[in-house]
C-alpha cells in the first residue's frame, strides 16, 4: 500500500491524495503536526522536509509535480495526462505554471498571517490536532517565522501576490475556456490549479476575488469542501475590486 505524508490543510498535499483516488492507488495518508513535519519526514527517510511526500512501490517521492509524474508512470495510461502529445503538452505547461506561480500564494499568505497573529496560530495548533493548543500556538511563534522568512512571506512580497492575483487568475479561466481543464475527467493539471483555487476560496479575504469566476467552479468541482477556513487577516486597502 502506498503511504502519503501531508498535512491536513495543505493544498499540494490534497492535490496529491486526490490523484492517487483517480489512479485508484490503495493508499494511507499520515497526517503530520505542521512544525514537526520537516523532521518527521527526514526521519522517514526522505530527503527533504517538504509535503507531499509519498512512498509508492517502495521509491519516496516529494512534491505535488514529482508525484503526479510517479502515479501516471505506475498507470494506467492516461490517467493524469492525455494521451495526445499536444494536449499532454498544455496540460504539462498548466501544471507547472500552477506549481510554481499560483501554488505559493495561499501557502503564503497563509504563513505571513501565522508569523503575526497569535490567535491564528491557536486555530493552526487546534487543526493540526496538537495538544494544549494556546501553549503550543505560543511556542510556535519562532517556527513559523522562520516558514514566513523561507517562503519570503513579507509585507511587499504577499501584496504583490495579491496585485497579480487578477491576472492568475484570469489564466485559470482561459485554461478551462480552451479546454486544457475542466473536463469532466480531472487531469494533473486540474487538481493542481483546483485544490489551490480551493484553499484561496477558504480564506475569507480572497473568496471575494475569485467567487462568479470559472475557476471558483473548478475549484468546488475537484474539493467540494475544504478543509478548515482561513479568517480575515489582511489590513484594510491591501485587497478588492
């Protein structure tokens, strides 16, 4: 049986549960505490401390892109990507646009707002199951400032997020337009773009943005329901139409 390593709340990681259910990969998901996990996974044997990490058919594998090329070599054919060349290629080009320039802003925006607002952390220790979740919220204060500094979750990085949003966007509704996702078979790239667009949804600053939009429906089409909700943390002026 496969084993995946996630977080609960972590968007690349449903992306990778969601792809093994649609290769119909028998699999156990391990849900680490968010803090622990880079050592947890290192002592599992990977090489990095990142989710998802997955071990299928005894090879570990990290990240969203790693994992969803090892399900579609493992088969059946043509479950993650199509068959056609040219349609595999935008499918490609979609997956890891999402990767590297859409995946990051939720988790983002999610560790600026940990690294400053001690309630928050409080609800992140509750939903990672970690006990006496007010001392545990305290004690995690260095931790996620350093997540903040890594993922370079500052003040003029998360409003530039926020500024090009729109425009991200607006290439998730074109991709669906043209049929690159949004079939009624969900390929890699849709579980990327739609488990992000997702986890922007259950932040209640950016729903505004994205509710009417083509890839809000997207996004409730690949995670009906998310889990855990993000409140508002954003200043006054830094998002809206």
């Amino acid at each position: 049986m496969a084993k995946l390593y996630a977080i609960s709340f972590s968007h690349p990681a449903l992306a990778a549960r969601l792809m093994l259910q649609r290769a119909g990969i028998e699999h156990e998901v391990v849900d680490l505490p968010m803090g622990l996990h880079s050592l947890l996974l290192r002592g599992a044997g990977f090489a990095g401390g990142t989710v998802p990490a997955l071990v299928l058919d005894g090879r570990k594998v990290q990240g969203s892109l790693e994992i969803s090329r090892a399900i579609e070599a493992r088969g059946p054919d043509g479950i993650l990507f199509p068959a056609e060349p040219r349609a595999r290629l935008r499918v490609e080009e979609a997956e890891r646009w999402a990767e590297a320039e859409l995946q990051p802003i939720p988790r983002r925006l999610f560790r600026w707002a940990l690294a400053r607002d001690g309630e928050l952390r409080r609800w992140a220790a509750r939903m990672a199951g970690l006990p006496f979740p007010r001392v545990t919220g305290a004690l995690m204060k260095p931790l996620v400032a350093r997540f903040a500094r890594v993922s370079h979750a500052d003040d003029p990085t998360v409003r530039a997020d926020l500024e090009r949003l729109p425009g991200l966007l607006d290439r998730v509704d074109a991709w669906i337009a043209d049929g690159t996702i949004g079939a009624a078979e969900p390929n890699a790239a849709d579980f990327q773009i739609g488990t992000t667009v997702s986890a922007m949804l259950a932040m209640e600053d950016l729903a505004p943005e994205i509710e009417g939009r083509p890839g809000a429906d997207l996004a409730r089409h690949i995670v009906p329901a998310y889990p855990g909700k993000l409140p508002r943390v954003l200043p006054p002026g830094w998002v809206g139409r």
